[in-house]
C-alpha cells in the first residue's frame, strides 16, 4: 500500500527514530508534520528542507499554556514568512483536554478561541489548509469560526464528537483522519462507519502511543495499513479501494504530487 500520514509529529521523535521512518519506508509517499509551537515550526521546516517527503505544516498546538501576546505575533510574522514552504496551519485548535482538567478558565479559554480565529483567518489569507485539535464540544465552536471566516479546507484530526456535529461536518466538506485506535476502539469504528470514506484521512499522531495489538511499540507510519484494513471492513470495500481513495484524499487536499 502506498501511505501518507496525514498527522505526525516527526519533531517530537529522536533525531534517529525521525530519520529511520523517513528514510527507511519506501511506502510512505508524504508526512504532513505538524508544528506545536515556533521552535517546533522551524524544526519541521529544517526537516523538510533535508526530506522532500515532509510536508509541514505550522501553527500552535493548543494543549499547552497560553503564549504571550509577543509570542503570537512572533509565530505569526515566522509563518507569514514561510507560508509558501507549509502544506497547512496546524496544529491549531482548542485546549478541550486542559479544560477537562480544570486548567483553563473562562478568560482563558476565550484567549485560546482569539488565537484560533487568528489562524483561521491566516489561513484564508494564504489559501491554506487547516489542521485542527477541535472535538467533543469545542467541534461546534470551531465550525462556527470556519464557517464566519468561509474556510472550506479543514482536517480535523482524530475526531471525537456527537452525530449532529459529525453531520455538520460532513455537509460543510470538512475532512477526518483516524489513528491506528480505529483498530480497538468502537467509537471511533463508528465515526468512520457514519462519514464517507472520500473525506477520510489516516495518520498516526506519532509518536503518541497506542494500545491493543500495537502495545508497547513506537508509534510507525506502517501501522496505518492495519487501519486501512479496519476501514475497509467498516465500509464493506476491498481494502485495495480504500487505500487508493484515502491516498488520493490526502493528495489532493494537500496538494501533493
């Protein structure tokens, strides 16, 4: 099968673990690798001046502390400047999981949502894909902002969310990608069973860790074949299809060659 791994952090793995994935599969024809903040920006734009197949993307990852006002603009005229070299905005999205640790307040969170629109709004500007931490019910929220702003290119990556907003999603054209969790755990089998499979994505989120068969494994491109598999059996289509769609998907969203 030929992959692309529509969400890794490639600059969270070792130099080594980073190089080994990139150089040693030959099946990987792109890895969007997504930023988390300036640093991790400029280190994703080093890797893919050394590897043609990463694709960065760049933004601030919302599950961390709140950057100060500089450290916005700083991200922001950084990017503005390499907006060319980016498949997409991202990682940017809403801090759903501090919250549920009683980590943000209101005032706060308001300054997450100010950020966000400042992203979104970036991304219209440069006609960019965006790539989004929105689930549960921060999904409603950043479809709002999609939709005042008319950013039509969004991936929401490993999605979580009620069947109203998995609708609105789907009628608005927004685009998933499913992790290898797709394989063991049942709400996210329903998701894919729900959302057609032309807006369907895969990655890994690496190196996050997974559980059940790939337990106490580094986080690897190759487990998206398993995933494909799991998704080709939800669809009832030869897994042959679904491989070739998702990567056709991936591709042209991102406009990769």
């Amino acid at each position: 099968m030929r992959l692309i791994d529509a969400h890794i952090h490639l600059d969270h793995y070792t130099d080594q673990d980073a190089a080994g994935i990139i150089e040693n599969s030959p099946f990987i024809d792109a890895l969007i690798s997504v930023s988390w903040d300036l640093h991790s920006c400029k280190k994703n734009f080093e890797l893919s001046q050394r590897y043609n197949k990463v694709k960065p993307a760049f933004g601030f990852h919302p599950e961390q502390e709140l950057p100060s006002p500089l450290q916005v603009e700083l991200l922001l005229v950084w990017i503005a400047e390499h907006h060319k070299d980016m498949a997409a905005v991202g990682e940017i999205g809403l801090p759903y999981y501090l919250r549920e640790q009683q980590k943000v307040t209101k005032r706060q969170y308001d300054e997450y949502l100010h950020i966000l629109e400042m992203f979104i709004k970036s991304a219209k500007q440069w006609d960019k894909p965006v790539v989004l931490h929105a689930v549960y019910e921060d999904a409603p929220i950043v479809c709002e902002l999609l939709e005042k702003h008319s950013v039509k290119k969004a991936h929401f990556h490993w999605f979580k969310g009620d069947k109203k907003t998995i609708t609105r999603m789907i009628h608005n054209g927004y685009y998933i990608s499913v992790t290898p969790d797709v394989v063991y755990e049942e709400e996210i089998q329903q998701l894919v069973h729900a959302y057609p499979l032309e807006q369907i994505m895969v990655e890994t989120d690496g190196p996050w860790p997974f559980e059940g068969p790939f337990h106490g494994r580094m986080t690897h491109p190759a487990m998206m074949e398993e995933s494909l598999k799991i998704i080709a059996k939800l669809k009832d289509i030869p897994v042959e299809v679904v491989a070739k769609t998702v990567l056709d998907t991936t591709k042209l969203f991102y406009q990769i060659d």
